[in-house]
C-alpha cells in the first residue's frame, strides 16, 4: 500500500502533497529565521532541497511516507512543510515528522491547523490506530508542547542519531492513539476559535519549528 497523493485543506492552510514546484516557497519558508540552524533537527540548506524533495518522492513510492507543503491560505505562500513517515500499513500506524515551519508562522493558526488536518486524515480516513512523533531530549519546548496536547511520553531512544554537528542526539517517543482522539481534536478546535476570534493571549500548542 502508499498512500493516495490528496489536498488537505482548512479555514487557514492548504496541505499539498510536496513536489518541486515547492522548492523555491520551501527555500524561502526556512529562510524565514534560518532553520537550518536549529540544532535539533535536519533542516536542509537552500542548496539542498530540491534532493530533500526527491527523497520525498522516493519514500512516497515505497509506500511509508506522504510529505505535505504548508500553504497559508491568507498570504498563498508556503509556510513548511510536514509529513505522514515510517508508516506500517499492517499495524495501522505512522509517525509525523519533519514539520519545519518558517518563523513568522510560528505563533499562528498554520502549525495547530496542520497538526488538526493531518491527524483527522490518519485517524478517521486512514483508520489508523496510532501516531508517533519522536522530539529531541533537548528540545524542552517542543516535548512540553506535546504533553499539552494530549501526548503520551513512551520512552527514550538513548544515542538515537547523530546531528549535523556531531551531536549524538537522544529521542523522546510521544504517542496518540485512536480512543484518545476525539478530545485530541476538540482542543485542537478550540485553540483555533480562539485564533478565529482574534485573542492575543493564545499560543500555538505546537508553536516550535522543529518537531523531529
């Protein structure tokens, strides 16, 4: 099985299968607070996206991934990009990573909207029994934001990868599963009213860029 190459859309993003008529929004989305510096995660420089993109292609046709381009529907522009990977059709489950989004969207309705569309696709289109998302041990605002969520910590992956820098990185598992799902996304809902209705006082429970 893979997955079916399909639009994902909200009051505030448009989630479209990422090609490489992506690649120039996509440069300028991790430009905007230069991501690629974020220490942790794999954010590809300008000069390597279009291969970041390929690799997506390939995944897509072994059947374990579908990676999104995040476009804000105000503006038009590509916001980032997240994606549905290590899938297991058998077992019903995948994990979403390799959300990056640029930094003038990071307090805003695109991240908790892209976490809603995905999540109601692999939860009630997919039929899906759970998502993973593995975060960095040291990316604390990430993993609170998690728990805030509704996320269930599993466990850490001890010497889980090695960073660009050399770091060798440890990684948390986070889980949602399909009987929690239903107060997974009325909070999600509700976060987005409250964007709706235009309160100053609302952060994005999913606000960081880099969410493994």
């Amino acid at each position: 099985m893979k997955f079916e190459k399909i639009n994902l859309e909200g009051d505030h993003v448009l989630l479209e299968p990422l090609c490489l008529s992506h690649k120039e929004g996509l440069i300028e989305a991790f430009s905007d607070g230069e991501l690629w510096n974020l220490i942790y995660t794999f954010v590809p420089k300008a000069d390597q996206v279009e291969d970041f993109i390929k690799n997506v292609e390939q995944e897509w046709q072994n059947g374990t991934t579908l990676a999104f381009a995040i476009i804000d529907k105000q503006t038009g522009k590509v916001a980032g990009t997240s994606r549905f990977k290590n899938t297991c059709w058998s077992n019903k489950r995948l994990e979403v990573g390799y959300t990056f989004i640029g930094k003038s969207y990071q307090r805003s309705s695109v991240h908790t909207e892209t976490r809603l569309l995905m999540f109601s696709y692999a939860f009630e289109t997919l039929q899906m029994n759970r998502i993973g998302c593995l975060i960095d041990y040291l990316n604390q605002t990430s993993r609170n934001a998690m728990i805030r969520l509704g996320a269930k910590e599993e466990g850490v992956l001890r010497n889980h990868m090695v960073m660009p820098d050399g770091r060798v990185r440890d990684s948390v598992m986070y889980s949602f599963i399909k009987n929690e799902w239903q107060g997974i996304k009325q909070n999600m809902h509700y976060k987005l009213s409250r964007y709706s209705t235009g309160s100053a006082q609302v952060i994005d429970l999913m606000q960081h860029p880099a969410m493994g």
